[in-house]
C-alpha cells in the first residue's frame, strides 16, 4: 500500500518536473531573476549594516 501510494507521488513529480523542462525548452528563453528585486523596495544598498564592507562601498561609488 505505501509502496503504491510513493510511486504514485513520484509518477506524478516526474510528470511535473518533465511538463516544466519541456516548456522551458519550447519557449527557448533563458532564466531571469524577479521584477526588480531589492531595487522596488527602494533600498539603496543590498545590506543593512551600517558600514558596508570594501566590496559593497565600492559597488555603491560606481553608482
């Protein structure tokens, strides 16, 4: 009976998994991030910290 009901499941992830491999490969469009991310909230810096290290001060200057 368990037996059953986990190949159930998994028949019907892999059904999932292989629904969304072929629609990504059918649309041929690479991988994107969100809409905007940390920059719609308006943030100004990705960390809250109150002195950002090296690498983030330099980030902020060529800003």
């Amino acid at each position: 009976m368990l037996f059953r009901l986990f190949m159930a499941a998994f028949i019907v992830f892999l059904l999932a998994f292989i629904g969304l491999a072929l629609g990504y490969l059918c649309r041929r469009k690479s991988l994107q991030g969100s809409c905007g991310g940390i920059a719609n909230l308006g943030l100004e810096k990705a960390c809250d910290c109150d002195k950002p290290c090296a690498r983030a001060r330099r980030q902020l200057a060529r800003r």
